[in-house]
C-alpha cells in the first residue's frame, strides 16, 4: 500500500513537524506501507536574492521514505498564494499519476490540509488530516482561514489531533467528524544522554538551572517565564537558560523584552543550535520549564521528560493531560506569572522533590509515551480508513454489476 504524506518540513528541516512525519513515516515503513512525503511551505514561495525561478520537483529516497520536496515557480516580484498551490497542486497531481497512491495523509491543515485535501477528493483518494496545534489555534480564528479548515475536517476520511482539547475544538469547529476522530499523543524515542558531548554553555551555568527548548515564539510564553524569574530573583539564586532562538519576525519585540526584564547575565540563550547539543543541556537543568499558551504536543516536553527532567508546565493541550499535578511534574495555568514564580519558587529549594518528580516523568514517557503504544495507534487508524475504502469500492463495484444486469 502506497501512502503519501504531505508536509511542511522533513529532515533536515529544523522543527517539531518534520520530527514527527519522519517518526511516523519509519514507523509506516515498519507496517508494511510504501512511504512518500512530499515537502512544500508557503512561507518559501519567495527567493531571498530576488531572483527567479521555474516550479521544480525534486525528489530523492531518505531512510527508505520517497521524499519530494516541491517548489513553486518565482515568475515576479510578488508571488500570489493560489499561484503557489496551483504549482503545488500540479506537481502532487503528477506524483499520484506516477505512483497511484492509496492514501494521502496531511499534517498541518492551513498550508498542507486544503490543497492535498482537494486533490484526494477529486482523485478518490481517501485522506487522513492530522492537526498539530496552530492550525485549531490561531489559523482557524482569522475569517479567511476558517471555512477551509472547516471543509478540510469535514471531508477527511479521518481526522487526528495529538491533544483531548484539540479534538474537543475541532468537534465544535465540525461537528460531522465525531465519528471520525481521535486524539492520541506524540512518542519518543529512548534517548542515551550519557555519550552526548558537553554543550558551549556548561560552565556558564550556575545556581538553580532553569531552562526551556525550542522555537522561541509568541505560543511558548516566554514572556511569562521571564517575569516569572525577575519576581523570584532576590530570593533564588538561578541561570534562566533559553535553549533555542527567537523566530526573526518577532525578534524586535523579543529583544525589546529581554531588555525589559533586566535579568543581565542570568539569562543565557544558546542561539540555533544542533538537536544533539540542546538534548546535552537537559540533564543539567535543575528545573524545565514550559509555560506555552498553546502547543499541541511538544516534542520539547518529551525530551525533557526522558532526560527526567523536574517539569512545570502549563494546563493547555497535551501538556496538560500528560502532566500530573505534584505526581510527574508541576502544572499551573497558562499566562499566570504568579503561579510561576511560585511553582519555580516552590522547587527551587527542594532537591528531592525535583528528584522524585523527574523520576516520574521519565517513567511516563517509558510506559505511555512509547513509539509502541504511538504505532499500535497508527496502524488502527490506516486499518480503519483502507479498510473502510475496501468496502465502499466493493459496493462500488456490486451496484455497478447490478446496472449492466438491468
């Protein structure tokens, strides 16, 4: 069976995404399936010198996946976005002719969802749509965006979200897709911290250790955590260690709010780094933290559980479901600095806490955050869908042998 999963980013593309398609597609290939992923963003549809270019197919094969990383054409100075879809379109179209894919599977519905959906309608093609966090919620609050993400739920022939919330939100937003719909989360892979080198920061981090990974961005809630460290600063002496950077087109205002925190040489940011160096700084953190707004389900957070991290994080999304209060981790609720500052405040003296808490997290991401369990869920869901295709073909075909009979 040949499945074709379309995506914002693969490997060596730098982002939680592309991590979990290229889980996914491993464990796909595992199953039995022929994997492709096919490649394209909206926000590359411009080259940054200016200059032009043809639409171009590039395909390669990446771990035994059939990667296609799809451009479209730059013709002008200003590339419109249904000139960047009819591009993408065309060249997913040519895939299929080429392949004839069973199943088309779309992670992330405002870019990816719409234009594959469209094609695996027309195409007859049952199609598997995955939501991963932004797409619910902020693309689905902007007028323009929320009747195609609508449609796009409602003409999956599943949908997946790797939260509760989101799946509770998506059956607002459509309630035609109860019946199908499930949400189940992200896995990780057992990772070995012993032989990862010692990352560039090590020896700059003293006192109580807190950190957070990731794309620093507007969901995460930075901004929280960093009041949260000038409340507590007379009373813990702490590093606040932002593994990560800011995302360019909110850099002013995040500079604009380093400064006003005047946390001076206790904050250290890494800047981008490799995968490698960020997971060496987790078993140096006294204290994780993940303050997000929204987030889906984090890869961040699974990392830190695994290296048995002392978590707090806040009540949204899967964060929330997975984290216990005061069993594995510490939760409070999102945008609340005070609850912040206490909860650091609270740990920051208590060692063996931490300890017993970290001990639980990581024995959280052992039994219910095994590739496992994330597997076992997969493959129900690609049953269900192939063999719900199975059947309508067959009726397909009896009504058709009752026509010529009559």
């Amino acid at each position: 069976m040949k499945v074709c999963i379309t995506t914002l980013e693969f490997p060596p593309d730098v982002g939680g995404v592309g991590e979990s398609v290229h889980r996914i597609s491993k464990m796909l290939l595992t199953g039995g399936y022929e994997v492709h992923v096919a490649v394209f963003r909206a926000s590359h549809r411009t080259t940054k010198d200016g200059s032009r270019r043809r639409a171009s197919c590039t395909s390669t094969l990446q771990d035994g996946i059939h990667v296609h990383r799809i451009q479209n054409a730059v013709r002008g100075d200003v590339v419109e976005i249904q000139d960047f879809y009819s591009d993408v379109y065309f060249y997913l179209k040519q895939l299929h002719q080429k392949h004839h894919f069973d199943l088309f599977h779309t992670f992330f519905m405002t870019e990816t969802g719409y234009v594959t959906t469209m094609l695996a309608r027309e195409q007859n093609v049952p199609i598997i749509n995955s939501v991963r966090g932004s797409d619910l919620h902020k693309h689905i609050l902007s007028a323009k965006y929320h009747a195609p993400l609508s449609w796009v739920l409602e003409n999956a022939a599943w949908n997946t979200f790797v939260s509760r919330d989101l799946k509770r939100r998506g059956e607002v937003i459509a309630p035609s897709i109860a019946h199908k719909s499930s949400a189940f989360w992200n896995s990780i892979v057992p990772v070995e911290f012993t032989h990862l080198p010692t990352p560039t920061l090590a020896s700059e981090l003293s006192g109580v250790v807190i950190g957070s990974v990731g794309r620093l961005r507007d969901k995460k809630g930075i901004e929280f955590l960093l009041d949260a460290c000038e409340q507590i600063s007379s009373e813990v002496n702490f590093t606040l260690l932002l593994i990560g950077d800011f995302i360019d087109k909110e850099r002013a205002y995040w500079e604009q709010e380093l400064q006003r925190s005047e946390l001076g040489d206790r904050l250290k940011i890494t800047g981008i780094i490799s995968r490698q160096e960020a997971l060496a700084y987790l078993p140096l953190l006294d204290i994780y933290a993940i303050p997000s707004l929204n987030d889906g389900c984090p890869n961040a957070l699974l990392e830190a559980m695994c290296a048995g991290c002392p978590i707090i994080g806040s009540n949204v999304d899967a964060i929330g479901e997975i984290l216990e209060h005061h069993v594995n981790g510490v939760v409070v609720n999102p945008g609340d600095t005070e609850a912040l500052a206490n909860a650091i405040r609270y740990l920051a003296d208590k060692p063996d806490l931490r300890k017993t808490l970290g001990k639980a997290a990581q024995q959280t991401a052992i039994e219910k955050l095994a590739p496992e369990v994330e597997y076992h869920n997969w493959m129900q869901v690609y049953h269900n869908v192939l063999d719900q295709k199975n059947s309508t073909s067959s009726l397909k075909i009896n009504v058709q042998d009752l026509a010529l009979q009559l």
